[in-house]
C-alpha cells in the first residue's frame, strides 16, 4: 500500500515539476502565445512568436510545429489574397465593352499563374478547413475562366 502511495506522489511531483518548467521557461511561454495566434488565424503573429521560441530552445517541438504550420498557412492567405486582386482586375476588364486580345491574354496569363500557384499549396491536417475550400473555390474559378479564355 505504501508503494502505490509512493509511486502515485512522486508522478504528481514530475507532473507538478513538468508544469512548472513548461509555465517558466520563455521558449515555451512564446510557444503558448504562438499557438493562441496560430488557433485565432493570425498566422503573421504565430509565426514570429513560434520563431523567437524555436530560437531559444531548438528542441521545442511545438515551436517548430506552429512555425511549420503558420508558414503552410500564410501560403494559403497569400493566394487567396492574391486571388482577389486578380479578381478584381479580371472584373475592371469584364467591365469594359469590348475586351481587347491582350486583356484575353492578360487573363489567360493571371489563370495560369494562379493555376500553377494552386498546385504548390499542400495543406495539413491542421491547416484550417475554411482556408483551404477558399483556396480551392478561386482554384476553380480560375480553372473555368481560363477554359472560357481559351476557346
């Protein structure tokens, strides 16, 4: 009886010291901030907090983890962002009343650049769900535009 009493304290003990460590160890306090960032979607701050932790201890795996992830991320917002600029440009074009070959050509060019774009994201099973059907709905509308350019 005194043994399982023994063993159940000193486990407590390395938990409460565990605890402890990770709660004041500053690679560790950056990388609970990551995290919180990472999990809100700001992948900006995520990102340099998971790189300061990672700096302080590079065995910090969950620094080197958020980082990874952020970086996957910011890919995802990068193209998204940048599908809606080129959308934007599209429809200014679209707008006009007639659209001249190199508009065509123009957009031609800017499907096939976010085309090719789309092929080099590869998501996680953590990347955001919501980021990745974002990315895939102006993949497609990028992929049926430049069908209708073509013809």
């Amino acid at each position: 009886m005194n043994t399982k009493i023994l063993i159940t304290a000193f486990a407590i003990a390395l938990v409460a010291i565990m605890g402890v460590y990770f709660l004041v160890n500053p690679s560790y306090q950056q990388s609970v901030k990551a995290k919180y960032y990472f999990e809100v979607g700001e992948y900006n701050e995520a990102y340099s907090h998971a790189k300061v932790a990672f700096g302080l201890d590079l065995y910090n795996r969950m620094a080197a983890t958020i980082m990874a992830q952020s970086q996957i991320s910011l890919r995802y917002v990068r193209y998204i962002d940048m599908g809606k600029k080129y959308m934007l440009e599209i429809d200014k074009i679209a707008h006009s009343e007639k659209i001249e070959n190199s508009n065509k050509a123009k957009i031609k060019l800017i499907c096939e650049i976010m085309i090719s774009d789309y092929i080099k994201l590869a998501p996680s099973v953590i990347t955001d769900k919501d980021l990745v059907q974002e990315a895939a709905k102006y993949h497609s509308y990028f992929e049926t535009l430049l069908e209708k350019v073509t013809k």
